[in-house]
C-alpha cells in the first residue's frame, strides 16, 4: 500500500510541476505574445472600441478613418476611401491584425494617452489617437494605376531632394474592406486569397514595388557608369570596337546586342543607344570589386530604410564571386546574370544621380498631429548613400539626357521636360514573355524634383523598356511636374493613354 501511495504522490507532484512550468511559461515567456495576439479577445475588443487615428495625403485626401458601427461590441471600423488605389501602402487595421502603413505607424494611429492640459486631465487622464499625413499626392498615383492598365508591375516616383515619395503603385493590389471585418472567418477567407499568387507570381498582399526584385537589365548600365567615373575615369575616353557579338574570356560563350545590332565607341556614345557588347567590356576593364563596391555604394544588398514593412534588398554578388567567373563581369556589367532590383532600389539610383550624387532616404511619413492639431512628429530628410560627388553625377546627367533625346527613350518625353532617363530590357527565360521591361528618368535633369522607376515584368520579347515602360514613364513624369507646377494636367490625348 506504501509503494501505491509514493507513485501516486509521484505523480502528483510531477503534475503540480507541469502545471506550475506552464504556468510561468505563460507568465513570463509567452506573455508578450499571447498579449499581441489577433485572437486575443482583449486586442480585437480594443482596436474595435476605439477610433483610430486619420491617415492622410499630402492634398487632405483621408485614406483611412474609423466610423461608428452602431453596435455595441464593436464600436468602430476603419474604411479605406481609395480603396485598393492605396492599399499596398495603407495596408489595414482589424482586430485580427495591421499591415503595412497601419502597422508601421500603430503606435500613433491607435488610441494612447495623451498629455494633461489641466490638473482634471492630471487626476483622470483622457485618451486619444494622432493623424499622420504622408508624402503622397493620390493623383499621381491614379496616374500610375490607368497607365500601368492591370498590368502587373510597379511604379515609383519620388522626390530626390528629400526621399518624399510621391507616389508608389503596385499590381497586383487589393481591396482591403473584407480585412477589416471583425468576423475571424471573413477576415480569414479574405487574408488567404489576398496571400495566394497570382499567375506571374505575385500576392496581392505583397508590394511589388519593395518586395519583389527584377534583373535590372540596361538600367544598370548608369551604375556600371558611375564605376568608371569614380574607379577608373580613364576609361571614358576609350573607344571600345564596334561589334554585333563579342566572345567571353575563359569560356565559348558569346554576348550579343539586342536586336543583333551593331554598336561601340566610347562610354558617352554608347550610352545612348544602350550598346551590350560595349558595356560589357567596359564591365572586364572596371572588374568585378569596382563594380560590386559601385552597386554596394547606391544601396545594392542593403534593405532600403523606408518605413513601410516588408522591403527587400536588391542583389549585386560579392567581388568573390567574379574571382574565376569573368563571364559573369560582362553579363553583371549589362544587369544581367545574378544582379537584381527592386522598382524602390532604381528610382534611388535616379535620384542619386539626378541629386548630385546624393541619395535621400525614401520616405512617406510627412509629419504626425495630435488631436489638439499641435505637430507631434515631423520628418527629417536624411541621408541614407552618397555614391558620388557633385562633379562625378554631373558626368552622368548629360549622358542620361542624351538617352532621352537620342537615344533609346526618344520620342518618349517632349524635350521641354528636360529628362535624364535609361531604359532596361532584361532577358529572363526562353517563354513567349521573357523580358523585364524598365524605365528610370529624372526631370527636370538641371534641377530634379521627381525621380521615377517603372518596371513591368514578364513581357513578350518583342517589348523594350521604351515600348513597354516608356509610356506609363511620360504619364509619370507628366503628371508629376503638372502636379508640381500647380498646372492641370488630363490623362487624355498624345500624352498619356
């Protein structure tokens, strides 16, 4: 009976230590957890009984608010006036979570003690959430969306004196009114179809502009430019052959022009017409480590400091990588092989260059207020790279102008706007839709106030950057410095589609 009642007590005690472990496992290692979590029923009865905080654009235009339900659990829900217009970057706010800007700025956006005005508010503090207001100008984004027409693909436009993004549009986007809904079920059902890839490859609850990376294909041919300028600048007045094809060191591969035609000469003439074979050799006379340090030096195989969630690095591969792979210098050098970008990553070397060489970080927070309509935060520009100098960018602009006007973007832009652009088609696959088509322009090029990117992906192969991209670009650039220059501007007629 004795060794029955020890086992049992055995037992027991073994099951008080269970219990008193899960206890402080809940207690002290899961409690931030558990606190957080959208189906704690604490956190969604608090984002739902409490207004949260107006985002807003730049013009006013409220891009998301909380209105009253009229019922009594759940006091509040928030509404997106734009809708899937500014989704991917508002993202949303349920009680089952917040995504994107909502996330980002929760702190904020939801409600939290505000400062006492008087020695009542002292004893019995009240409670409040702030507004913030964003870079955004919503027309421009619209212009971004009817030009990209449900082509999958991303645009991005900002102002290169100060990191302001001005716009940035992705599709595929979403409708964010279902991930509001305070029914787990609804809100579920839409969260799993709005994460499901769509035919190329995309969620629509992903950012295609931050999140997702493309060969930058001839648009990377300003970086291979900026390596010569500030590694090697004797190499501007070599005159490199005129070829159609070039064989690669150390293999029986060959590289070809686009289209098979022919071209050389130096960096300021080839730069234009977009010449291959030429900027492949240019890339074997910079190397690999320059070329690599000149990616690194704009940004490349670093996370853009935005504050938006979810932005990914774009790659440049390490010198290393080219010790035995020459090849790969030449096909690196043209935006090919390995290297890929982000539509955020080439709208900063823009920038960069059209700045003087100064890349602003990118940003779309504008400043916050709080209820009494004080300034509680406003953001700094700041500098996030400086891969030139003001004498090394103004070596650059004058040949992203020649792009514009002779080269492979023109006829894409009236000459009085005064652009910078390159244009990129990179080879990605031997379907019927191999290419990435690119654009990357800054105006006006003697004083740029915008900076734009565009990209759409999987194209037909008969598509080029200027074809493809080069519409949606004048429609930007347009609309921009209308916008800008306080000037009307319709999407209507020869300008835009």
């Amino acid at each position: 009976m004795s060794r029955r009642l020890s086992i049992l007590a055995a037992v027991i005690l073994l099951l008080f230590v269970v219990v008193a472990a899960q206890s402080a496992n809940l207690q002290f290692f899961r409690a931030k957890a558990l606190d957080a979590s959208p189906l704690n029923p604490r956190v969604s009865q608090a984002s739902s009984n409490s207004a949260r905080g107006e985002i807003v654009a730049a013009d006013g235009t409220v891009l998301a608010e909380s209105i009253p339900t009229g019922r009594g659990q759940n006091v509040y829900r928030r509404v997106y006036p734009l809708g899937a217009l500014t989704a991917g970057l508002v993202g949303f706010s349920s009680p089952f979570g917040n995504w994107a800007l909502e996330a980002e700025y929760n702190t904020y956006l939801s409600s939290h003690a505000q400062p006492p005005q008087s020695l009542a508010q002292v004893l019995a503090p009240t409670s409040a959430a702030d507004k913030v207001t964003l870079t955004l100008l919503p027309a421009l984004q619209r212009v971004a969306q009817r030009a990209m027409a449900g082509r999958d693909g991303a645009a991005v436009v900002l102002d290169p004196q100060n990191g302001n993004i001005l716009a940035m549009y992705s599709n595929p986007t979403y409708n964010p009114s279902p991930l509001t809904s305070s029914n787990y079920t609804v809100w579920d059902r839409a969260w799993k179809k709005d994460n499901i890839n769509n035919a190329e490859g995309f969620p629509p609850l992903g950012l295609v502009a931050t999140q997702q990376t493309f060969p930058p294909g001839s648009t990377f041919k300003v970086i291979t430019t900026s390596a010569v300028v500030v590694s090697m600048p004797q190499l501007l007045l070599k005159h490199y052959r005129s070829a159609v094809t070039i064989s690669l060191p150390n293999t029986n591969k060959t590289l070809s022009n686009f289209g098979f035609g022919k071209c050389g000469g130096t960096i300021a003439e080839m730069l234009p017409p977009s010449c291959d074979t030429g900027f492949a050799l240019v890339g074997l006379d910079v190397g690999g480590t320059d070329l690599s340090l000149a990616a690194d030096s704009f940004g490349y195989d670093e996370i853009p400091p935005i504050d938006l969630p979810g932005a990914v690095a774009s790659n440049f591969p390490p010198a290393s990588f080219f010790t035995f792979n020459l090849p790969g210098v030449a096909y690196s050098a043209i935006g090919q092989q390995d290297v890929r970008t982000s539509a955020l990553q080439n709208a900063l070397v823009a920038a960069a260059v059209g700045n003087g060489g100064v890349m602003m970080t990118p940003h779309l927070l504008n400043y916050v207020t709080g209820p009494d309509g004080t300034i509680v935060k406003r953001y700094k520009p700041t500098v996030w790279k400086t891969p030139l100098t003001l004498a090394q960018a103004d070596q650059i602009v004058p040949l992203m102008v020649d792009v514009a006007l002779y080269g492979t973007a023109a006829g894409v832009f009236p000459t009085a706007d005064d652009v910078g652009a390159k244009t990129g088609t990179a080879q990605v696959g031997n379907s019927a839709k191999n290419t990435d088509d690119w654009m990357i322009a800054f105006a006006p090029a003697s004083d740029p106030t915008i900076a734009v990117a565009v990209v759409l992906p999987f194209q037909v192969i008969s598509g080029t950057g200027a074809l493809v991209a080069g519409p949606v670009m004048r429609c930007l650039v347009e609309g921009a410095l209308a916008i800008q220059s306080h000037q009307p501007f319709t999407m209507t007629g020869s300008t835009c589609p």
